[in-house]
C-alpha cells in the first residue's frame, strides 16, 4: 500500500513545496504563469495541457528514455528496500507496527469523514452557518454574473491563496489561526469521540449542580422506611455483599450493576505474577467501588474503593496497538503509584458512564456539604 500510494503522496509533498516556495525561481515563473492562465481565460486548457505532457513523458520514460524533469520541485525521499531474512522478533515487531500505521490510517479517515458529516448535519451552528451563507452567495452570484467573471475570480483567489496567503500562514501560525478561515472552521469541527467527550462534560456539569441542589436532605423513597431499605440485603457467590466488602449493611450495588461486570483486576503497582492480574466481577454502590476476585481465599484479594478517594477515572486501552477505544478503566487514587486498571471489560462504557456519574455525585455533594 505504502508502495503504491508513493506516487501519489510525492506528488502532494512536491505541491506543497510549491507554495511553500521551496525553490524560489520555480514557485516565482508557476505563480505567474498560472495567474496569467487565469487572467486571460486559459487556467482549464493549461491545466489539461499539464496532463498531456506529463503523461507524454511518462511514455518516453516507459521506453528507456531518461527523464529527470518534473513540473514542481523534487523533494521526496527515497524509499528503504524491505529487509529479508527478518528473525521472529523482528517480524512481531513488523506486525504490530504495520497495526499501529493502519490504525493510524483509518482513524485519520475516520476522523475526516466525521468532520464533513458534522459539517452537513449542523452539529456545530455557528461554522454550518457559515457554509449556508457561501452557499447562497454563490447561488445568487452565479444567477446574475457571467460565467467568465466567476471563474476569474475563483481562479485569481486560488491562486493568490495557494501561492501567497498559505505561504504567510505557514510562517506564521499565530496569524493563520486568527485569520485562515477555511482552516479555523476545518480544526473547530468535532468529530464523533470529541462529541462524546463535550456531552459527557455537559452530564456531569448538570449533575453537579443537581446534586449539590438536592442531594443535602435526600431521604429515601415515599413508601419505603430507612429499616426496610437497609434489610433488603444484595448476595454475591460468596454471601451477603456488606458481609464479603466489609461495609455497612446499607451500601448496595446501584440497580445497573446489581449482577455486576465481568473484568481482570490490573494492578501494575504489584511486583508478584500472581498479585498482578485478578479475574472478578466490578460493583459500584452509593459510596464505593469493589472488585470481588474470582479466586477462592481470603477476602484480602477483593479490592474495595471509596469514590471521594478517588483523583482520576478515565477510559483506558491496555493494548494500544490493537484497534478500537479499549475495554478498560483506570481509576487513580492517593495509596496507589501507577492507577488501577479494570480490563476486559464487554460493557465497559456503560460501567464507565455508571461510576463516572456516581463518583461526579459524590465528590460534588461531599463539596457543598464542606461548603
């Protein structure tokens, strides 16, 4: 693929040398052919003659001719010859770097396709609106100018955007991001993932201020008395739940999780094997986070958080060569060097959402009743 896309990206690179000015002399005799191509009506007979040619040249070179020449300047890079003989090690390592370029790749697709559907579905107003004021503008310019005047016009700008106002950006990002508007609407367009991430925020500024409005003086439901609320007790495979966490009889798994999630316990802080990875199940209730380790022993393998405790949650990916966003979560907290690592999780967005709003709860409610 890399191969195959060689053409293509030398091309790209040499374009953009072009307007970079790379060689002054060559930018200097294309600006001005262009723009004069433009001004007397001759940009789309030039640009066809440009292809003839070189596709005229490419036939020479197919026949043994010699051929160094090329429209823009040459600054591509020769390619390394693929090794052989490659050792187990060096292949694994080839594998997974071959991964990380593909996951690379598609992400930076992803991300494009995303940005111009978010662009079409106004997502964001403000830059959509922008694109239906061109739109119309250029709808009613096309209704009452010639075509001719048009086409100058949009050649003339192309050409003074492709040859001067990027060259002046380029040198100086502070202006290009004051000023460039195609590049200010293009970086402030959010893809899917960052969509995400600004609703997320939105939830938990909302529960933030809800919580610390009602959370103070919360009783429990109209009908249910505190002794029956706290009778009805959650079991787990190894008995009752307070009895296996060594919590209060009052602390229960919220309704989503009452079966729990499935995971493996990674605690990189563990220097022993056998400490370092846990199969379980992960619980969150009211006040605290536990991990139930699938292990039969003592009830020191089980693993038991409180939320105020916690200083980071954040969605986490174990492997990062392998594609998609993970199956994990890692929690930080003060007793722990590196964070805490609940993997292999099939639900872990739902779990992550679930204890990310019970912890945004606790923390927020603990803060105004400090207040």
């Amino acid at each position: 693929l890399e191969r195959g896309a060689k053409p293509v990206t030398n091309f790209v690179k040499n374009l953009s040398a072009l307007s970079d000015w790379y060689s002054i002399y060559t930018s200097a005799i294309a600006f001005i052919i262009y723009m004069n191509a433009v001004w007397h009506g001759w940009a789309i007979p030039m640009f066809l003659f440009l292809a003839i040619l070189r596709l005229s040249l490419n036939y020479l070179i197919a026949r043994g001719w010699r051929i160094q020449w090329s429209i823009v300047p040459e600054v591509s890079e020769p390619m390394e010859p693929p090794k052989e003989d490659l050792t187990v090690s060096e292949k694994f390592q080839l594998v997974l770097d071959v991964a990380q370029k593909a996951q690379n790749l598609f992400g930076k697709m992803a991300d494009i396709l995303e940005k111009i559907k978010n662009l079409f579905m106004w997502v964001q107003p403000e830059i959509t609106q922008k694109l239906y004021v061109a739109l119309w503008a250029a709808f009613i310019a096309s209704c009452f100018l010639p075509y001719r005047i048009i086409g100058l016009a949009m050649g003339l700008y192309a050409g003074i955007k492709f040859f001067l106002i990027d060259f002046i950006f380029k040198r100086c990002p502070r202006l290009r991001a004051k000023y460039d508007t195609p590049y200010i609407i293009w970086t402030s367009l959010p893809t899917d993932p960052q969509l995400k991430e600004r609703s997320n925020a939105t939830v938990s500024r909302r529960l933030q201020t809800a919580a610390s409005r009602s959370y103070v003086g919360s009783s429990a439901p109209t009908g249910i008395s505190k002794d029956e609320d706290t009778s009805r007790f959650h079991t787990t495979k190894r008995g009752n739940f307070h009895e296996v966490f060594n919590l209060s009889e009052n602390e229960r798994p919220l309704a989503v999780c009452e079966n729990g999630w499935r995971c493996c316990l990674i605690n990189r802080d563990r220097k022993m094997p056998t400490d370092y990875i846990r199969n379980g199940v992960l619980y969150v209730t009211e006040n605290y986070l536990c991990f139930e380790s699938s292990k039969s022993g003592s009830s020191k393998r089980n693993k038991v958080i409180k939320l105020t405790d916690i200083t980071d949650i954040q969605k986490y990916k174990v492997l990062s060569v392998l594609p998609g966003s993970g199956m994990g979560i890692a929690v930080s907290t003060p007793s722990t060097q590196k964070p805490l690592v609940f993997g292999a999780m099939v639900h872990r967005d739902e779990a992550f959402e679930t204890i990310f709003n019970q912890y945004v709860k606790i923390t927020s409610a603990s803060s105004s009743s400090e207040s």
